[in-house]
C-alpha cells in the first residue's frame, strides 16, 4: 500500500475516534445530575469491591471521590491523543502547529462542554473541571508529539547514515 494511501487511512481513523470520543462525552454531560450520579455509582462499586481487595476501607473510600475526575482525564487524555495523531497526518511546515493545533481543539472542546452542562438539570459547568480534562489531553499531546520528534529524528539519522554509505561506496 502507498504512502499516501495509509495516511489517509489513519487520518480517517483516528478522526472518526476523535469524533466518537466529542459525542460519547457529550452524551455524558448531556445525563441529568441524578443520571450522572447513578452511573458515577455504579463505577464506584465495582471499584470499591477491587480496591478493598488491596487496601484498607478508608483508603478505598477516599480514592472512590476521585472517580469522577478520574473520568475526565481519562477521556480526555484519549480525545488528546486521537485529535494529535489527526493532525499528524497533515503536511505543516512548521513543528510547533503539532503541539498547538491539538491542544487548542481539546481545550475549545471541553470549554464548550462546560458550557453545554450549564444547560442540563441539576449540571453545572465547573473551570475546575476544564484543569483536569486539559491536564489529560495536555499530557497525551505532549507524549504523541515528543514520540513523533524522536520518531523524526531517527529517520533523518538513518538516511544521513545511509548517504554517507553511498558515498564511501562511490569513493572505493
């Protein structure tokens, strides 16, 4: 298969995940409080039962207050490193367009998430959790894009290599 050809099938990839991810969160924060609640809940328990297979009671009930936190990063920790692998595979001239591009995607995204939970009953839109979800897709963007520079780095490393084999070739 082309070069191209696989480009495009990762960009169309991991758009669509990219855009799966935007409406499974958005589906999130459309539930009610007392849905949100039930389905923090039910995680919960099924957490509690494993943590307390580790930990005392207290240190399990304590973790159990980070759940819905822990949901924010997680998702979009995802979203962060699905839209970096999109925008990968456009052509940019300039480096810093892989790091920016990203994070100003998911950040505009989880602003008008909070924004979208201020219109749902019982939800309120919190700057607090826009920290978290941009703790998690800044970290994502931040390992996709340093893999993407060493990735760059060795390739250009090798072909260098294998110029000067070329030429010591044409030498002898």
């Amino acid at each position: 298969m082309e070069k191209k050809k696989k480009i495009l099938i990762v960009r169309c990839v991991f758009g669509v995940l990219s855009l799966a991810l935007m409406a499974l969160i958005f589906w999130f924060s459309s539930q009610t409080k007392e849905e949100s609640g039930a389905a923090s809940d039910g995680v919960a328990a099924v957490l509690r039962d494993f943590l307390r297979l580790f930990l005392s009671e207290e240190t399990a009930e304590m973790l159990l207050g980070y759940v819905r936190q822990c949901a924010h990063f997680f998702l979009y920790a995802c979203l962060g490193l699905c839209v970096s692998i999109f925008v990968f595979t456009f052509p940019c001239g300039h480096g810093w367009a892989f790091w920016v591009i990203p994070l100003l995607i998911c950040l505009m995204y989880a602003c008008s998430d909070e924004i979208h939970q201020l219109f749902v009953a019982g939800r309120s839109g919190k700057l607090s959790d826009v920290g978290i979800d941009a703790l998690g897709f800044t970290l994502t963007t931040a390992a996709a894009n340093l893999v993407r520079l060493f990735a760059s780095r060795r390739k250009k490393r090798r072909e260098r290599e294998g110029l000067r084999q070329v030429d010591v070739a044409k030498r002898l």
